[in-house]
C-alpha cells in the first residue's frame, strides 16, 4: 500500500461512491477503481461491497480504514518531524472555528497561548460547522472548534467540551420599556422592531427549530433588518434601531461596557455546547498536544474560556 492509495480509498470510504471520488481528487473513475482494485488482491479482501446507489465498508474495509488513518496520520508526523531536522519548516496548527468561536472566543486565546509558547505558529480561520468537519476529516485541519453536536453516526472524530454558550435578547440601553425587565414573554417582543442574522446563518436555524416546536414561527416578528455578521447587528441595537436575538459570548463586550441591555425571552431559553473536534485516534504531539491540552484541560479548569471573553 502506498499513501496515495489510502488517500483513494479513505475518500471513497467518506463519500460512498467511486464516481463522486474521481471527482473531489481530479481523478478518472477507472484510475481509482484500478487502485482499488490493486489494494483488494494485495490483501486478497473485498473492501467495498458495491451497490446501485454507492458503495459501503466490508467488515475489512472498515478495519483497513482504522489502521491506514492511523498510519497516514504518523506518515504526515514524521514528514514534520524531518523538514525540521532540515530546518525548512516549523510545526503549524491550522485551526478553525464557526463564526461565534472565531470572532468572539478564539483570538485571545491564540494570543494567551502564543505567549506562553511563543515558538507556535497557529492559524485560525473562520468557517461552518459542517466545513470545519470535512477539512477534519481530509486532514485540512489540526483542530475545529464547532457549535452543537456531532453527528451521531460518525465515530471518526473525537470532542470535548470547552464552552457553554446560550441565547439572549439584546435591547438598546435607551429602550425604557425593557430596560428594568431580566425576562419576558415572546408575545411581549414580536411587535418590536427585529434585527435579525440572514436566513441560514447558524443562529437562525436554531431559532427556527425551536420557534417551530412552539409551534410559532419567525415570520412573526417585526423584521426591519437583516444582517449576515453581529457587528452590524450589534451597533444597530445600540443605535436604537431594534432588539435582536444573538450568543451571549457575542454580546458580552457591549453588555460589560453598558452600551446593551441583555433580557431573556422565557419561551427562548436555548444553550448550546462550543467544542474541540479532532480526529479519532490520532496521536497528539508537540505544539498541537500543548494547545490541544491547553483548551481542554487548563482553559476550563480555571474558568479561563469564560474570563477570556468576559
């Protein structure tokens, strides 16, 4: 087996079809049938049973994957660990994060971390959930930072909590008629002027499932604007154009400094798990392992995910 072959083989394993494989890595379907074909007489095992609407893992192929993961895994390690002997590269970590993450949690502490371990080099960018767990699974991506949960079915990917975060309805301080409220009733804030993140964005969609077992919808609310980013949101809250919904660790600068006023809707009590995602049984080492171990272990021992966004 050569590692481009288990490059082959891992992608169709992770699409479930030959065809949508040739596509994703610019290859002929012939040319990644011949290859896997060549993989299955080496180990004289079938490793795809082929059905009309794809194909899935034999029993074999499944141990295959778990094994070749691994070892791509300890190839790319010590392709790292020689450029360094060379002196022609130093380890990098290549983080993402979803919007919340991204934006409003992970910057200080990439900095925190960078002071002390000032020979790292990390680079953050911002992405969806759903493209932080493909980039994982490619091996795009050291680390992701996700909002919700995993998929149920998908044992590939290893997590851990590091973040709690919930929802809350922000006003502007001059807003005399929330003003003195802590909670209210979601009839109370309908006729309010909205603004409101564009349809798709994660926090709408979460808003939308749980207004829909309500059985309500967001069509209800008085919308006069919409935004596809919280900054814009945020200073048209505080301009006095409207309330708005959004992740309180969004919002928790403008809440210290007084410039919102944050109520909670009694009907909308809604929170939700930030986490790091890495790949199953890969084995964690140097300036990863450090930073890995930092978010999981020093970070929230201390509170410190809390006090870094605070």
């Amino acid at each position: 087996m050569n590692i481009e072959q288990f490059e082959i083989f891992k992608t169709i394993a992770e699409v479930k079809s030959f065809t949508k494989a040739a596509k994703k890595l610019n290859f002929t379907q012939p040319a990644i049938s011949t290859q896997i074909k060549i993989l299955e007489q080496n180990f004289d095992l079938a490793l795809f049973e082929r059905h009309n609407h794809g194909v899935q893992l034999t029993d074999a192929g499944r141990t295959f994957y778990e094994y070749g993961d691994r070892i791509l895994a300890l190839y790319e390690e010590m392709e790292q660990d020689l450029a360094k002997i060379k002196g022609h590269s130093k380890e990098v970590i290549n983080l993402a994060a979803c919007d919340t993450a991204g934006n409003y949690i992970l910057p200080s502490i990439v900095i925190n971390f960078k002071e002390l371990h000032p020979q790292a080099c990390l680079r953050l960018e911002v992405a969806h959930t759903q493209d932080i767990i493909e980039k994982l699974k490619h091996r795009k991506l050291d680390i992701g930072i996700i909002e919700g949960k995993l998929p149920e079915y998908d044992d590939s990917l290893s997590s851990f909590n590091i973040f709690d975060d919930k929802l809350v309805l922000v006003a502007p301080r001059r807003n005399k008629w929330l003003k003195d409220k802590k909670s209210i009733s979601l009839d109370k804030i309908i006729n309010e002027p909205f603004i409101a993140r564009e349809e798709g964005a994660c926090i709408r969609n979460v808003l939308d499932a749980k207004l829909a077992k309500l059985g309500r919808s967001f069509d209800e609310f008085n919308v006069v604007a919409e935004f596809n980013n919280y900054e814009a949101i945020k200073q048209a809250v505080i301009n006095n154009n409207g309330v708005a919904l959004m992740p309180e660790s969004v919002a928790r600068r403008e809440l210290n400094e007084r410039l919102l006023w944050r109520v909670c809707v009694d009907e909308l009590k809604i929170s939700w798990n930030i986490k790091a995602v890495w790949r199953h049984n890969e084995i964690q080492t140097g300036n990863k392992k450090q930073f890995l171990d930092y978010i999981t272990n020093d970070m929230t021992e201390t509170k410190g995910l809390q006090k870094n966004i605070s």
